[in-house]
C-alpha cells in the first residue's frame, strides 16, 4: 500500500496555497510534479560533480560521464531493452519523434509511400510525420478511433499495403486516456515488415512498459511527465535500426573524425546526441526513475486504477456531464464537458478554486473535431493524487455550474 | 464619456466586490449587457484565432467615432470584450489608439492579459486598436 502522505511529501510544490485554498494538481498529463530526489540530484549535479561529458580527461569530466551513461542502463532496464546503446537521449518526447520522422524519413520514405498515424494522436505525433510528407511526397494514413474512444484495427488493417514504411501511434492517449493495443498493432504491421513507433508520452509513468515483449521498433517518452527534468527525453531504437539510420543533427558529440572532405559519425547511440546534451537534466531523470520504481509499479498501478475508478464514479454523479473517451482499462485521464459550460469558463473558475486542469484540445485537435466540439476540460490524475482531490474537484465543477449558469 | 472616464467608472464598479466570485458574476452580468452580435459578423473573416475560446469582433465607423461588435462562446472571455466595447465603442480612431487601458490592472484582470491566454485581452485590444488605426488613417486621407 503506499503512504500518500508520505509521497506527497516528497513532492514539495504540492504543498501551497493557490487563489487561497490547498492546489489541486491535475494537469499532470501536461507535465508532472517534482519528487524532492530529482530536486535534490540537480542541485548535487551543479554543486559537485557537473562537467561535460564524453570528452575530457579530468575527474569531473569522468563523473559526470559515468553517471549520464549509468542512466543509459537504467532507462534501459526501465523499458526493458535489450541493450543500453538502444537509448538515445533526446529533449523529449517531440525530440524524439522529429528525430526519428527525419532520419528514418531521409532513408527509407519516397514519393508516393504511405505514413499510418492514428486519430488520437497528439500533435506532436502528427506534424513530424506531415512535414516529412511534405518533404518526400508521402500521404499521410489515418487509423479511426471508434466510441468509446478504441482504434478501429480492422481499418487500420486496411490501411497497412506495401507503400507502407512506417506506423506512429500512442501507447495511451492525452485527451481520452486509452491505452492502446500496442503489441497487437505492431504485431499487424510486422506482418507486413513494417516498422512501427510507439509514443509513450502518455503511458511510461502509468504502466511497466516492456519494448522487447511489445516488439516495437522505437518507443519513445518525455522526461518531465515521469517526474523528471524538462528538456530531456527519451528514444528507444532497435539496434538494427539505430545502426541504419543517419544522425538527424550535426555538431559536437556525434562524431569520430572530422575533416573538410568528410566525417566518420560516431557509434550508436551517440551518432544521435550531437552537441552537449541536457547532462544534469538526463542524471537527474534517472533519479526520477528510481524514485518510480523504488515506489513499486504494484502500488502505483493499484493507486491509479483506484482513483480513477472513484473519479469515474463521483465525476459521474454530476447531471449533464459528458466523458470523451471510457475504454475499459484506461489510465486516469478524463475529458468532459458539463451541460452547457465552455470548458475555458469552468477552467478558470477552478482555477478560482486552487485546482488545476487544462482545458481546450490538449494538442490533439483532430480528437476535439472527431466529437465536433470546440475542446474540453481535462483532468489527469496521478499516484500522488488523492480521493479527496477528486472530491475538490467535483465540488469545484458543481460551484461552475452555480456561477455560469446564473 | 471619454475612455478614461469610463475606465474609472468600471474601477468604481468593481471596488464594490472584494472577491473574485462576485467579480466573475459581475462579468457574466457585462456579458448579458453585450448586445447580441450580428450574424454577418459571425464568421472567420471576424474571428479572433486561438485555441481556448472563440472570439469575433467587428468595428463600424459613424459620424467619426468607432463602434465595435463582439461575442465570444465563452461566457467570462464574452464578460472582458463587453469591458472592452464598454470602455472603447463610440470614441474616436485617435483617441482609441493612443489609449491606455489602465483599468485592466485595477481590477485584477491582469492575469487574462497573459500570452498563453491566446484569445485574452491581448489579442482582442489589439485587434480593437488595429481596426482604430485603419480607420485613422482612411480618415487622414480624406
């Protein structure tokens, strides 16, 4: 069982005031909160042992090297990859994606090839692929998500023909919380010999995830919505893949030799790390890590399934709410709309009230457009978050209600 | 009224509430006063663009003083134009862009003015003060 007390706790920022009354955090699909650990080893990091890496002969070099390439091992015990040269640091989830939309693009994408995405995608997994639509020629597939927000995979098994290079799709979503049937898909997409990029923005701080048992050919995830630092993020890569792929950018880092008429590129992954990376950041993000694991997944899964559960059930009791998005085993993320509210009016009279949600299209406006509305309120709920919260916020909604509708 | 007398006449308005229930309330009330917009306007050309709420603002020039039509689908952002088209409306393209809108702090709108509010009082003053300028100097030329 975990002692919320004692982990919220360990989340300093939680504990204030906000407009007067205690927060309410519960815009962590946006971005979460920062246990005192990650605080703690970013302060470390500058005050002791901080250097570039990679490079230099001292002592400082030397520590800061050992312990950015130790959290290569521990992200790649975390995904469960075969080898810790299939982690890529990038500066997040977006990084990662235009890392790849690039790089496997530049190689493997030609006029008239397709591109399968899925409706709920964030825009962060659309845009990437668009732009190297327009770049090459390729069209741009879409895979339908059906009520009560699942991927219709008899039309994704449609889409998939042998113009086909690659597939994005979430591992969960931002807007209706769907965990998706990743392995399945990548299973249809094998089929056909093609790859496929999961994006588990959304779901590496929900679920255990496991790359080898999913199969997928990248994976890739943000630091800072896994309690980590902003700016760093991560891209998984079979090695055959990495090794195949050209280096996105160029600079520093990422190369063996150089000389004017040419440069040998270094091995993977750094081939894929031009340029001083995010040293303290990426450190700091394998504190946040272990601080997850030190948690235990059981206790952090039961939590969450818990509390999503009672929010489900309270948000429910409220007349005239609409839930956009209810798959069965979905992580806790809810999109709603009550009666007759503009999703910005109740935002900003939460707001009012210390609690924090998002609202609008969360970066995935073809979801907001598949229900033909102008956005939502969200509310993404996370293991530090506690019943009561969903009670505050439930009252917060009724108090909306009692205002706008005046 | 000039601008700035209008302006101190909403600060009196809203010193009478001390928190901020009773002002949002007193701003869904300023968004009833809004008269209804005119469907012609109702459309992209009118649209102020941003993801959180949909914003449309027209302007009409008569007898030398600008008149401005606004709604928004969300009732409080509706409540802030009406502010504005209160404060604005009936005034000269002159006296309209070289306004300052002073009020807007004094009555802890202020958070509204901020960038990532794409559809706050920002855009929407700016677009008031745009439509000012053109009339300005249209009327330079003649």
């Amino acid at each position: 069982m975990l002692n919320l007390s004692d982990i919220r706790n360990q989340f300093p920022i939680l504990n204030q005031k906000v407009h007067g009354h205690q927060l309410v955090y519960f815009d962590n699909a946006a971005t979460t909160q920062k246990p005192q650990a990650v605080l703690n080893t970013l302060n470390r990091i500058y005050r002791e042992t901080y250097s570039n890496i990679h490079r230099g002969v001292h002592y400082l070099s030397e520590q800061s090297t050992e312990e950015y390439e130790n959290v290569r091992k521990i992200v790649q015990e975390f995904l469960h990859a075969a080898r810790p040269e299939e982690i890529v640091f990038t500066s997040g989830t977006t990084g990662g994606i235009n890392l790849v939309a690039f790089s496997f693009g530049e190689k493997y994408v030609n006029r008239g090839d397709e591109i399968i995405v899925s409706e709920m995608e964030h825009h962060s997994n659309i845009v990437p692929w668009q732009m190297l639509c327009q770049r090459k020629g390729a069209l741009l597939r879409v895979i339908p998500f059906r009520d009560p927000g699942i991927l219709d995979l008899e039309a994704f098994q449609n889409l998939l023909n042998e113009k086909t290079r690659i597939v994005a799709v979430a591992h969960a979503s931002n807007t209706l919380g769907t965990v998706n049937p990743v392995k399945e898909i990548v299973q249809m997409a094998h089929a056909r010999n093609i790859p496929v990029l999961v994006d588990g923005a959304q779901a590496v701080q929900h679920l255990p995830v496991d790359v080898q048992h999913l199969d997928c050919d990248f994976y890739v995830f943000s630091g800072h919505k896994i309690y980590g630092p902003t700016g760093t993020g991560v891209l998984y890569g079979k090695e055959k893949w990495l090794e195949e792929l050209p280096p996105w950018q160029g600079g520093g880092e990422m190369v063996e030799c150089v000389h004017f008429d040419h440069t040998d590129y270094a091995e993977v992954p750094l081939k894929f790390e031009a340029g001083t990376p995010n040293i303290a950041g990426v450190i700091a993000l394998g504190e946040a890590i272990r601080f997850l694991q030190k948690t235990g997944w059981d206790d952090i899964r039961r939590h969450e399934e818990e509390l999503g559960r009672y929010a489900r059930a309270k948000l429910s009791e409220i007349e005239g709410i609409r839930f956009f998005g209810d798959a069965p085993g979905k992580i806790a993320i809810f999109s709603f709309l009550v009666r007759n509210l503009h999703p910005y009016d109740t935002g900003m009279i939460l707001d009012k009230l210390g609690i924090a949600v998002r609202t609008g299209m969360h970066c995935a406006q073809p979801v907001i457009d598949h229900y033909g509305i102008e956005g939502t309120v969200r509310a993404s709920l996370v293991f530090y978050n506690t019943t009561e919260e969903v009670d505050r916020l439930c009252e917060g909604i009724r108090k909306a209600i009692t205002v706008l509708s005046r | 009224m000039t601008i700035n007398e209008i302006q101190d006449q909403i600060i009196e308005e809203f010193s009478a509430y001390d928190d901020w229930m009773d002002r949002y309330a007193y701003l869904i009330e300023m968004s009833r006063e809004l008269p209804p917009l005119d469907q012609k306007y109702r459309t992209k050309e009118y649209l102020i663009e941003g993801c959180q709420s949909r914003v449309w603002l027209a302007a009409e020039l008569k007898d030398g003083k600008i008149y401005y039509f606004a709604d928004s689908d969300a009732l409080l952002v509706k409540g802030i134009v009406a502010l504005l088209v209160r404060v604005l409306s009936g005034q000269k393209p002159e006296d309209i862009v070289k306004a300052e809108l002073y009020f807007i702090d004094r009555i802890g709108l202020r958070e509204n003015l901020s960038p990532t509010r794409a559809n706050g009082l920002l855009a929407m003053l700016k677009q008031m003060k745009l439509y000012a300028l053109a009339w300005e100097a249209k009327m330079n030329r003649q």
